[in-house]
C-alpha cells in the first residue's frame, strides 16, 4: 500500500508543479487591473502550490523508505484500512481534481478577473443589449447551432417586433424550427442554403429576401440578414437573424414595373413592353417555324374627337377601344397602345388568312361597340388596320415589322379608311408603300454605317456683333453617290416609324464631343441641337445627356437643347419634366418655332424654358408686313418679361436686321448672316 501511496503523492507534486508554473500565470495575465497587487498575488500562489509539491515528494519519500511511519501507531501490521483512508483516498482525490483543473485551465479558461466596479458595469452592459433585442423595430431571432444534438435552426430567443410581424407569440416560436414554422415552402431550400453557407464558412453573413408566412396564412416579403457568432476556439455558437418586412416595398415596386410596363391611361402594355413581347414571338416564330401576325390599329378622324369635343371625350373612346379590342383577342393574344390612338395587336400561331379575318372581326366590333355620348350626340370609332405576317424565313426584326404594318395601316388610310391592308410577301403593296419601307430602312442603315453628317449655321449675337452660337442641322449622305440629303426627306419618316430617338442620341453624342473638342482650344461658342417630341417621353435618352454631361470639362451651358412649340405644348407635363432635368444637368432648354401656335402664350408659365426661336414666317418678310411686326414686337415683349432670350431665324437682309434689333431681339440667325456649312472638326481627313 505504501508504494501505491508513493506514487501519488508524486503525482500530486507534479500537478501542483504543472499549476504553479503554467496555470498560475496564466490566471495573472488574464486579471483586468495589473500592478503590484496582482504580482504579488501571482508569487504567493505559486509559493503555495511549489510548496504543496515539495510536501507531496516529501510523503512519496516516507512511503518508499519508511514505509512503516505511515501505518497507524508505526506498526504495519492491521493498518492497511487506515492508510487507505488516511492517505490513499485523499491523494486519488486530488489527482482527479487537480487534472480537471489543469485540462481546463490550459485550454478552456475564458475567465476575466475583473474588481466588482466592472462587474456591475458587465452586468449593465448585458442588460442594455438585451432591452436592445427586445426593443428593436425589426424581427431578431436567435438560433442553435448544435448539428449533433438536431437543433440546429431552433429559436432560443426571439424579439417582439418578430412575434408582432409573425402573429405568434414567443413561446410558439421557441418550440420549433422558424424555417419550417415560418419559411414559405418555396422558399425553404434558399433558406437551407444560406445556413449551410454560414455554417461552411464560405460567407460570413448572408442577405436574401425571401417570403415567410403569417399566423394566418398571408405572405410576407421579407429582408433577412444572418451571421454567425463564434466560440474562442472558432467553433459556431449562434446563428443572429435579423427580419426586416419589405412588403411593402416589393408592392411598391410592382406597381413600378407595371407603371413602366403599361400604358396609364388604358392599362394595356405600352410601345416598350409590346416590342418586348414582339421581340419574343419573332424568336418562337424562327425556332420553331411558325407562323404569326402583328396587327397596326389607328383610329380613323380621332383627332376630330379631341378637337371638336375635348380631351375627356378622346380619352373615353381610347378606353371604349381597348376594352372592346381585349374582348375579341385570345389570351396568348398581345393588345398594346403604341401611343395616341395607335394599338398594336400580336396573333401568335396566326396564319395569313386568320389574322385578316380577326382584323375584319376588330374593324366591326369597334363600329358596333365602340361609342362614346357627347352633347347632342354619340360618336362611334373607325379604324384603318395594317397587317405585317411574321414567318421563319424572314430576317426582319422587330422595328422592321412594326414599320411594316404601320405603313400598311397608312396605305389603308390613304385609300379611304376604315379598312384593312396587308403587306404583301416580296411585293411590300403599294409604290407608297415601297417607298416608305425603303426610307425606314435607309435611315436603318445609315445609323449603322454612320452616314449621317452634322452641319452649323452661326447665329449673330445682336449685342456683341459677334457669332457666338450656332446650331447643329442633320444631313444624310446617300450611299450610291455621296449627296446630302436634307432632313425633309426622312425625319418625318423617323417620327413616324419610331427612328426618331435614335437619331436624336446620335446627334447628342456628336453634340457632346464637338463641345469638348472645342473647350480643349479654348473655343468657348454655345451649340443647339434639336429635340424631337418623341424623345421628349424617352427618360433613357435624358438619363443619357445628363450623366455625359456630368463627365465632361465644359460648361453645360454652352448646350441648347431646342424643342419645338408643337411638341413642348402637346406634352406640356413631360416637357417641364425635361426642361428640370436639362436644367439639373447645366444645360439650357428654349423652344423652337415659337409663335407657331400662338395660342400657345398660356403655356409659357408652365414651361421653365430659357429661351424662344421665333418662327421664321414672322421674320422673313417683316420689313413689308406690319401684321408679323406687331406679332414680334409682342413675343418680344413677353419673352423680355419672363428674363428669356430671343432668337429670329430666317433673316435675309440688313433691314431685317435693324428692325429686329429695334425690338430687342438678342440672337438672329439667316442666310444673310451665315449659311450652313459643314462642321470642320469633323470633315474627313485628306487622303495620303
């Protein structure tokens, strides 16, 4: 028994060496407060535990060569049961104890000694974090992380503010996985997949929205944002979840989408998602070599309607037209307005012959049906119809067909409304028909190949004497022989077969560099380019002129942008939209033609504009006729009292010229002062 004694005390010994070398100093190092309290402590602990081993080596000696002092009375015999209790037991006790505290000392102590002060402040601390989780106005949750006891997922604690979004109280909540209480089953395996990401370590946080479900059944958007907490020795802990509803903010966006998708009036598709849904049938067409048809509607003397009997009147026949044109379609049928009185229908799996049946179909139904009452009266709608066939083995795109039925539709108009013409395979109809395709497709090409050109007219500033300004104009060069061709020749087909913007971006881009060309040599002239009314609709395009101009060197006010009257005043809330957002931007809005519609005088004061171009037939023939003075003399005097500036084109000699000073105009532009000519920095280089 004595060596069995011997052999523990040793082992004792070693323990209390291990702790008064190792542990001990480990403890000091993890005290709060330093100094020489703290040092002092350290060396008397170890004092106690070196000596508290010398005194075990001291027994493990007895034991091995006294064995007998350590029996009872110093007699060996009978005394095996007392040094079992006196020494044996005692020492298995220790060396139990002294290993648990050794193993946890070494490699699991997270204990801070701290004063009671920080303490208290601890214990304030937790409870500030925790009214923090309780009282914060999105949904937190805290997870298990314990893959081998199956709770991983399980709430531990949750906030109100999730118990309120969810109906379910906390005790609820806490009993099961939030994941199969709350997820939507759609949403499950994203979920899933989130928290084998956190746990893996490929993320340390994650973010996904995603639908969980109420108490009582509805769904709810969510924002759910997850990360891990970790133990000291880098294993999971906790998984913090914290939920944020975004219903309404996902309602909101679908109303966004649907507003920039459909038109507001008749809430069917507008022009952008109809070439969309085109774009897509012309690829089913060509994969699966079907056949399909695209119907171009116009209502024939609307304009009449909204002349004769307002506005109200003409938005209620558009309504009546397009409820009326819905209930004749298919549901794979696509209706959409393309822009004023203007529908465009899409016949999937259509033949030839079935969409001229459903067109005549349409035509009738709209007589029959589409009828407004207005004093004295009821008007009934009429339309011309064109039709463009959709097949395999044709390479025209989208905007081909669209220009395709849109001319057929005006072949119909032109030869006597209220009917229905297609275009022809190979032939494309008529010689107008021919022509106006041919047109689409040279301004097609022309934006392709660059082949159009910028020309600048100077304009005299009145004041100086000096031309300070000019104005870009547009000219096509012809591809078989070189020649300019003016812009009366295909604008007007640009406007009406959706070319328009394009050009308009073109000559932005051109607009742009000349500018910054010209700032690099310290020419400091103002440019104007023009606006069609299109565009006026086409955010995309302003978007563009805004964020370019942003990134260039010049002074944004040296760009004009001019918008004729007719446009601005046709689409006055689009136009004072534009006129900020060009204003934002730096740049300078006037309008163009001005005096065309003199009516139009009412609409100044809603247009935040910077200037006005007289129309030139109130210029060129001023000297000799007093009626086109009194008119000038009269934009002058509004313009001057609204701080614009006023610029006469079509000046043609020096009289015309003093009188347009005598009236204070500011800017005129003419033959008589400059013609057009071509922009040098951009004329070609000579060959070598």
């Amino acid at each position: 028994m004595s060596y069995a004694v011997a052999v523990l005390a040793l082992v004792v010994a070693a323990q209390y060496a291990v702790i008064a070398v190792a542990i001990v100093p480990r403890l000091a190092r993890l005290a709060v407060a330093g100094g020489v309290a703290v040092s002092a402590a350290r060396w008397g602990a170890t004092a106690f535990f070196a000596g508290c081993s010398l005194t075990h080596l001291g027994i493990a000696a007895q034991a091995l060569l006294l064995p007998g002092h350590l029996s009872a009375g110093g007699h060996a015999s009978g005394a095996d049961g007392w040094l079992l209790v006196q020494h044996v037991l005692p020492h298995i006790g220790q060396v139990v104890g002294g290993a648990l505290f050794i193993v946890i000392g070494w490699r699991r102590l997270t204990l801070t000694l701290m004063t009671k002060q920080e303490a208290v402040e601890l214990r304030e601390l937790e409870l500030h974090l925790s009214s923090v989780f309780d009282r914060a106005p999105v949904g937190v949750a805290l997870l298990a992380l314990d893959p081998g006891a199956g709770r991983t997922g399980q709430a531990l604690r949750v906030n109100p503010a999730l118990c309120r979004l969810v109906g379910h109280d906390e005790a609820v909540l806490r009993a099961g996985f939030l994941r199969d209480l709350l997820t939507h089953p759609a949403d499950r395996d994203r979920a899933e997949e989130a928290l084998r990401a956190l746990l893996s370590g490929e993320q340390a946080q994650v973010e996904l929205e995603l639908r969980i479900l109420h108490r009582d059944g509805h769904e709810i958007w969510v924002n759910a944002e997850a990360s891990v907490t970790h133990e000291v020795s880098g294993a999971p802990l906790h998984c913090v979840v914290q939920i944020r509803d975004i219903t309404d903010d996902r309602r909101r966006e679908a109303q966004l989408r649907h507003l920039a998708e459909h038109d507001s009036l008749t809430g069917l598709f507008n022009r952008r998602r109809f070439g969309e849904e085109l774009d897509r049938v012309v690829a089913t067409v060509r994969r699966y070599e079907e056949q399909a048809a695209l119907l171009v509607i116009d209502l024939d003397q609307f304009k009449y309607v909204n002349d004769t009997h307002g506005h109200a009147a003409g938005d209620a026949m558009l309504v009546t037209v397009a409820r009326v044109l819905s209930s004749r379609l298919r549901d794979t049928d696509v209706l959409g307005r393309l822009g004023g009185d203007e529908f465009g229908v899409l016949l999937p799996h259509t033949s030839e012959d079935g969409a001229a049946t459903l067109a005549e179909a349409l035509q009738q139904a709209l007589r029959r049906e589409a009828q407004i009452d207005v004093p004295d009266r009821t008007v009934r709608a009429a339309a011309s119809i064109g039709i463009s066939l959709i097949r395999a083995g044709d390479d025209a795109d989208a905007d081909q067909l669209l220009a395709q039925a849109d001319i057929a539709m005006y072949e119909a108009k032109e030869t006597g409304r209220d009917r229905v013409v297609a275009v022809e395979a190979g032939t494309h109809g008529t010689a107008r028909m021919r022509a106006r395709l041919t047109w689409t497709q040279r301004i097609r090409d022309a934006l392709a190949d660059d082949s159009f050109v910028l020309w600048e007219q100077p304009i005299l500033n009145l004041a100086t004497g000096i031309c300070d300004r000019s104005e870009l104009l547009l000219r096509m060069v012809d591809p078989l022989d070189g020649s300019l061709i003016p812009p009366s020749h295909f604008l007007y087909i640009a406007e009406r077969y959706g070319q328009i913007q394009a050009i308009d971006r073109w000559v932005f881009a051109r607009a742009i560099l000349l500018l910054e060309l010209r700032d690099l040599v310290g020419d400091t002239r103002s440019l104007e380019i023009n606006l069609s009314g299109a565009s006026l609709t086409d955010e995309a395009l302003i978007d563009e002129i805004a964020v370019r101009l942003s990134l260039t060197s010049f002074d944004p006010s040296r760009l004009i942008v001019e918008v004729t009257e007719t446009a601005a005043v046709g689409n006055v809330d689009v136009a004072r939209k534009l006129a900020r957002r060009l204003a934002d931007a730096g740049c300078k809005f006037a309008l163009d033609d001005f005096g065309s519609g003199f009516g139009s005088f009412f609409y100044l004061k809603h247009l935040p504009f910077d200037g006005v171009k007289i129309d030139g037939e109130f210029v060129k023939d001023l000297p000799e006729s007093t009626t086109d003075l009194l008119t000038m003399d009269a934009i002058v005097k509004i313009a001057h009292g609204l701080h614009k500036e006023v610029t006469a084109e079509f000046v043609q000699n020096d009289e015309t010229l003093t009188l347009l000073r005598g009236l204070g105009v500011g800017f005129a532009q003419g033959y008589h002062i400059a013609k057009p000519a071509p922009v040098p920095e951009f004329a070609p280089l000579p060959a070598i």
